[in-house]
C-alpha cells in the first residue's frame, strides 16, 4: 500500500466546518487517529522515529498530520 498515494486523497476530502473548542479537540482527535495508522501502516510507532533517519513514508505521515492539524486550527 502506498501510503504517499492513500493519504492526500484521505485529506483532500476532508472539508473544514466551523466549531468551537470541543470541535477543535475532536478534529484533533481525528488528525491523531490518522497518523497513528499511517503510522502502523507503515511500521512504524508514532513519537519514536528519528527525524534525520525517517523514512519518505514517514515523512509523508508528518507532513499530511500537520496539514490536517492546520485544518483544525483554520475551522475554529
């Protein structure tokens, strides 16, 4: 599976709603579900990989869970 092809595609149908604090934490929440299992998908545990030795799957992890983070931050 390739998870450089699965994940913008997850995240490109994700569409921002207004919502307050508890919605913020929810979508937070969610980011965090999502790059736990690009995570595992991947072989990998979620906190314990090294930036500069981070493979591109990884890599494509971190960046699809700050942009899901951002999106977050842009709907409250």
């Amino acid at each position: 599976m390739r998870l450089t092809l699965i994940l913008p595609s997850v995240f490109a149908v994700v569409t921002p709603a207004l919502a307050g604090p508890a919605g913020y934490g929810v979508c937070q929440a969610g980011c965090a579900a999502l790059v736990m299992a690009c995570y595992s998908a991947a072989g990998f545990t979620w906190g314990a990989t090294l930036g500069a030795s981070a493979s591109t799957s990884i890599v494509a992890c971190n960046t699809a869970f700050g942009s899901c983070q951002a999106a977050c931050a842009a709907s409250t």
